[in-house]
C-alpha cells in the first residue's frame, strides 16, 4: 500500500513544494482495475473530506436503509442545538415512557430516568442507544415526530437529495431510506462543523449510573465500532445493523493531513463491514494527493479610495485544498488575484473584497474568498481640507 502524499504549496511567488506520484501508466491502470472489487458490500463510497471529493463509489445512489447510521443526524442536530445554545451539555433529559419503550440496541433507560445531555450523548454515539436517541430527540424537538421532521430539513438542506427519515435511531421502518452518497454529506458536515463528536466516538468502554426508584445501578458502554480499537486511523463515526439493512457503517479515518470517510452500506456480516471500510481507507490514504495552501499566505495590499490609509492588508477567508485524481500533475496547479475595482473607504475587517482562483490545466479547480485584514475608516472631509493644504504650501516652498 502506498503512502499518503500531501503537498503544501504557497502561492506567493516563492518556490512551491511539491510532492509527486512516480508510479508507471502500468500500475496505474493495475490498481484502477483493483478498485472495481474493492468491496465486497453492494453500495460504498469513499470521500476525502477538506475538499468533499468522491475517489471511490459503487452503486452510490442506491436507496437502502441506513440501520443506526441514521443517528449522524440525529446527533448532527443535537450538536446544532447545543451550538444555537438551546441545549446544555449539564441539562437533565428525562426519559419518557416512549422512549425507554424502543427494542434493538439501548442502554435500558427507565421511564422517569433523567441523564444529562453529555451522558445521552455518549450513549448514541458510543453505545447506539435506540432508547437515549429517542431521549434526545423529544428533549430538543419536543417530540420525535418533530424532530424527525427537523432531521428531513437538515438533509434537504445539505442536498441529501435520495434521503427520507421515519425515525431518529433507524430501526427498519417503510421508507426509511438513503443512500452511500448522501450518508458521506451528513457525514462530513458533522465532522466540519462538530470535530469534537471525535472524542465521543473514540471512547471504547465507560460506564454510565442509572439512577432510578429501584436506586443506582452500573451499565457499561460498549463501542460498536471496531474499528476504533483494531485500525490505527481511526476516528469515528457510526455503526448500523438490522435485518432490512444488513450491515452498514459510516467510518472516518484521519493519517496526518488526509481525512477520509469510507462508507459501507448492506454488508452481509460484520466482519465484511470492517473489511471493506479498512480497504476503502487504506486504497484512500494510499492514492491520496492533497494540495494544500500554505497558511498566513502573503499578499500584497490594496489600494483603498477616500480612507484615513491609502492601502489595506488583505488576507485569504480560508486555506484552500484539492484532491488530485490520477495523471493531475500538481505542479501546473495556478492562481490568479481578482480585486473588486474602486474600493472605497470604509472597510471593515473580514470584508469581502475579491477572491483567488485556482485552476488546473486551464480548469477552474476552486475559489476562495479574500477579506480585509484590517478595518480603516472614511477621510473626513477635515483631514482632505488638511491634506490638501499641506501639499499646497509644500509645493510652494
């Protein structure tokens, strides 16, 4: 298996550092063959996720049913919630009769019961509690129906396009159905927008105190996803099994500056799941090239029209990266400065005010936004009278 190459390249006019693949035309057409079979599970997709760019998918668009991998979601809102500071990591949820009513997986959570926020938390994400997810949902939707309906939003919104949610915790149901694709989508925005769901995932046994009218009891979590303890990359995200679905996963995978989501949907046992998942994120860190901008990127300042300066520092929003298929040559990666015309005072820090573009072989490949670095006022019509005399007695003497 190759090693992952990442290349981090500036674009001030200094030299880029680059990073190449030397393999022959051979073994690139060997290893696209090797990739046809890669899996044995009948939908998969595999997705670097700085840059959202597909490098592996069979059958991706299927509709199946996605088991408890429906709890990303369901955790994406929670984290959303507690994000918008509706929710606590502290705030007690308490159980309905409902809730501890739910089969499959759970962490026999008694009607009444209250655990924190936190603790619900690692019970889906650790354990894929079915009884904590249901918790979760009436405590931040009110009721799961809401709830649900709320999740069904949040994909539309993420252009889950073949997704369809009946439940929060993905017990086969009618309808309850998405697809590898979409899967990677929810996937990604959780890992972006919510990192620390990583530390959750990565717990592989804690215990959690049910404290009830029968008194306190023990139960332990225990990590459903293997790959957690058994692949050396790993760092997340969600399991699912049930008879419709079979065996499906989400797993994400961090190796120094590459991470990866490899998604398995309908595996016939468990083993097969992981198999394919590790396959998938080994072909990944293995073919894998990133292009990488360097950070504090220097660019040059601004003309700025009527401000108290007449130039402005300017700074990119955000780093920029791609993914390069096989026989992308990384050295003709090019960028070009686009600067609104006529600026004029006043600018505020983080203002839009152009954008840098990146192409590859004459290919727009990616933008990013470029801002001010700096706020600078308006000339008052004071300073303009002062300026203005100044030069004039200068030029006199």
């Amino acid at each position: 298996m190759m090693t992952c190459q990442s290349s981090i390249l500036s674009l001030a006019e200094e030299e880029r550092e680059t990073t190449e693949n030397t393999d022959n035309e051979e073994k690139e057409q060997k290893e696209t063959e090797d990739t046809k079979e890669m899996v044995s599970a009948p939908s998969a997709l595999l997705m670097e996720v700085s840059t959202g760019k597909v490098l592996y998918e069979k059958n991706a668009d299927e509709k199946r049913p996605p088991a408890s991998v429906t709890k990303i979601m369901t955790l994406l809102l929670v984290f959303d919630a507690l994000d918008a500071g509706k929710i606590k990591l502290e705030d007690p949820v308490t159980v309905s009769e409902y809730a501890a009513s739910m089969g499959g997986s759970q962490v026999f959570l008694e009607p009444g019961e209250t655990q924190s926020v936190k603790t619900m938390i690692k019970c889906i994400a650790v354990a894929s509690a079915n009884d904590a997810a249901v918790a979760m949902a009436e405590h931040v939707g009110g009721s799961e129906k809401v709830f649900v309906g709320q999740m069904n939003k949040r994909a539309e919104e993420l252009g889950m396009m073949h997704t369809h949610f009946k439940n929060c915790n993905g017990l086969d149901t009618d309808g309850h159905e998405t697809t590898a694709r979409d899967i990677a989508k929810m996937s990604r925005e959780m890992l972006r927008k919510h990192p620390q769901i990583e530390k959750y995932c990565k717990i592989w046994m804690e215990d959690i105190t049910h404290e009830t009218k029968k008194g306190k009891t023990t139960f332990g979590l225990s990590n459903t996803n293997k790959l957690i303890r058994h692949y050396a990359y790993a760092t997340g995200l969600k399991t699912g099994s049930t008879g419709k679905a079979k065996f499906c996963i989400s797993a994400t995978a961090k190796k120094d500056d590459v991470e990866l989501i490899a998604v398995i949907m309908a595996a016939d046992d468990s083993k097969k799941r992981m198999k394919d998942a590790i396959s998938l994120l080994e072909y990944g860190f293995g073919s894998c090239k990133v292009y990488r901008e360097k950070e504090n990127l220097k660019l040059k300042e601004i003309k700025l029209i009527r401000g108290k300066k007449d130039m402005f520092k300017i700074m990119t929003e955000k780093r920029f990266s791609y993914v390069l298929s096989q026989g992308e040559d990384i050295s003709k990666i090019k960028r070009s400065l686009h600067i609104k015309k006529n600026l004029h005072a006043p600018v505020k820090k983080g203002d839009k005010v152009g954008t840098i573009e990146y192409t590859l072989d004459g290919k727009s490949i990616g933008t990013v936004p470029v801002v001010s670095k700096e706020s600078i006022g308006r000339q008052r019509l004071f300073d303009v009278i002062r300026e203005f005399a100044s030069s004039f007695l200068f030029a006199k003497s």
